[in-house]
C-alpha cells in the first residue's frame, strides 16, 4: 500500500479524531480570514476617499486616529498651492452622517463651486450651488437614484434642510453616493470654520510627484502625503491597529491551533503504538514514519481551510448586515485572505504534527510491539 493510500485509510478509519481536528482547524481558519477580510474590507472603503478628485496625491494631517479626523487650516492649504510643482492644491472638508439603515455613512463633501471642475466634477443635471448659499447641495447621481430625488427636491442633512440644484458624477462610485455643498456652509454647519479635512494636489506636466511630496512633508513635518491606499495608514492609525490585529490574529490562531492538534495526535500516538512498531519492524524508515504522520496533519489542514473558507463567507456575510455595520462594511476577498487561511491551516498542522511524528518515529520496534 502506497503512503498516500495509507494516510487516508488511517483517516477514514478514526473519523471521529479527524473530525475533530479538521473543525478545530476551520474554526481558527474562519476566524483569520474574516478578520483579514473585514479589515480588507474597511481598508478599501477607507481608502476609497483617496480616489476623489483624481489626484496624483493627497494631504492629511499626520498621525490621526483616523482619516477624516484631519484637520488642515487654509494657510496650510495655501502653502501646499505655493510648493513647487503643484498645479492646483483643491482642499475639501468631508464629513458623514447617518441617514438611515442603508446609509449609515452619507459622505459629506464640502468644496467651493469653482473648484469643481478641477475635482473632477461633472454636472449631469441642474446647476452648481452658489458660493455662499446656505440651503443649497448637488447629490451623486447613485445617491439620487438611492433616495428617488431630483433637481428641486429637498433633502435633509446637517440637521437643516438643503434644496438639490444639481446632480453630478466623479466617475468615482465613492464621491457618486455622496453630497456636495459649498465649502463655507459644511465649514458652519460642523463649527470647524476655516479647516479641511483633505488637500488633492495634481501637479504640473513633467512634475515629479516623490520631490514634490518630500517638499510639502519636510517643511510640514504636520503634514503626511498619501498617493496609494497601500500607505493610508500613514494618516489612518486606526487601519494599522486593525492590519496588526489580523497578523496578530493568525499567529495566535496558528499557536493554540498547533498545540490543539499537537495534544489530540499525541493521544492518538499511544493507542497506535502497536501500529508504529510494526511499521518500523517491517522496515519503515523513521523519515517515512515521520511523513506519515505530518502527512496525515496536512490532509486535514486542507480539508479544515477549505472548511473554515467557507465559513468565513457566511461569518461575514453574518457581519455586514449587522445594523452597526450595514452599509459601512464591505467584504473584500483577496488572495491575500485565503493564503493567510492555507497557510494557517498547514502551520497548525505541521507544527502540531511534527512532535508526535518525531516521537512515533522514534519508538523501539520490539518495546512498541509488546505494548498492550
């Protein structure tokens, strides 16, 4: 009998033992690849704000919590719009707020009407709003298909009422489920007079866009540039915290997991001791013996992955429609999260598996064999 052939019928025949480890390892498979899923998942929405504008690079202030938290005062914008390179520097205040169920997060985007042509702003339907209007927004044409409104229709926000004079697209679905208003209303609505949150600098022609971020950083030591979401955590400490809790997630789970199957085929070591013995009296190798076992650990960490995968869409699934996080958390199933699954799997397998394969390898045929 091939090696192979014997793992499974030894499989097959202690169904029960390798149950068990295959749920132990599924469990711990599911709760690393939903964790890395979530916080892919809120990572990408997150960073989505960063795809506004179309800039070659965006400004937040350095260090926050999180990104809409930054705060950048009009001198500073002016500074970034006088750095050589800079074409145009456009500073937008975002806020959110809670709508309803579905919109838990309405972003709000507070930006003088003559820069949005520059922002990337395309009026479908109606006309801007005015400068220094009070009571007038444009919705994202998703938005506006979202609530049913149209030019003319109102719409409650900011806790007053706002008229819709316009409908836009960005050709961004993040800024198109969004509202725009002018930039001196959403700065009074929210008492933060002066301030933005975010800065989208695009550069002239020929520009380099590292030199040019060195410029603004190292005489704005306050100031941190973001040109891909891969460096969102340098604005967004929150992101890193979660980022850190997924890797710390599967370390733990690959430990604990580890010792869980390394006690349960340690048991299972001393009711085939008989079965090793006679392996090795027949000339079984103590490295062939050795990939028995650990080759037993690998079959079932890849039946408990492909497990706990699954699970892990249902835990998530679960998980966006909880009314906390309905409409905030979006799953973002990436390769990444199911090679952090296999390899969690095999690590607790293998490393669980590979004492008592070193100690069933180990074991003197005769004392094995006379063993009751």
């Amino acid at each position: 009998m091939s090696l192979a052939a014997l793992i499974f019928k030894n499989l097959w025949s202690k169904k029960a033992r390798s149950i068990g480890i295959a749920f132990a390892i599924s469990v711990a498979v599911m709760t690393v690849v939903t964790l890395t899923v979530v916080s892919s998942g809120l990572e990408a929405s997150a960073a989505a704000v960063l795809t506004l504008g179309h800039a070659d690079f965006t400004v937040a202030q350095n260090g926050v919590s999180e990104v809409l938290y930054s705060s950048l005062d009009e001198a500073q914008l002016r500074e970034v719009q006088a750095t050589p390179g800079v074409k145009s520097a456009v500073g937008v205040l975002l806020e959110t707020q809670h709508i309803n169920a579905d919109n838990p997060l309405f972003i709000e985007i507070g930006i003088a009407p003559d820069e949005l042509r520059q922002f990337g702003v395309t009026i479908v339907a109606g006309r801007p709003y005015q400068e220094s209007a009070t009571h007038e927004m444009m919705l994202g044409w998703r938005a506006a298909q979202d609530f049913g409104l149209h030019v003319g229709d109102r719409f409650d926000a900011n806790g007053t009422w706002n008229t819709v004079v316009g409908i836009y697209s960005t050709g961004i679905s993040y800024g198109d489920l969004g509202g725009m208003f002018p930039l001196t209303a959403i700065q009074t609505y929210n008492r933060v007079p002066g301030s933005v949150t975010l800065i989208f600098v695009n550069l002239v022609p020929g520009a380099s866009v590292a030199k040019v971020e060195r410029a603004i950083t190292s005489a704005h030591p306050e100031m941190t540039t973001i040109q891909t979401a891969a460096q969102f955590g340098r604005a967004d400490r929150n992101l890193v915290f979660l980022q850190a809790a997924a890797t710390g997630s599967t370390i733990l789970a690959i430990l604990i997991g580890a010792v869980i199957v390394g006690n349960t085929m340690l048991l299972s070591l001393f009711e085939r001791t008989r079965e090793f013995g006679l392996l090795r009296a027949i000339g079984w190798t103590r490295s062939r013996v050795v990939s028995l076992v650990v080759g037993e650990g690998v079959v079932l960490a890849v039946v408990g992955a492909l497990a706990g995968v699954a699970l892990s869409f249902a835990a998530t699934a679960a998980l966006e429609n909880l009314p906390q996080l309905r409409g905030v958390l979006h799953a973002n199933y990436t390769n990444q999260a199911f090679w952090r699954g296999l390899y969690t799997g095999l690590g607790m397998a293998v490393i669980g598996a590979l004492y008592p394969a070193l100690r069933a390898a180990n074991l003197a045929p005769l004392k094995a064999l006379s063993r009751e």
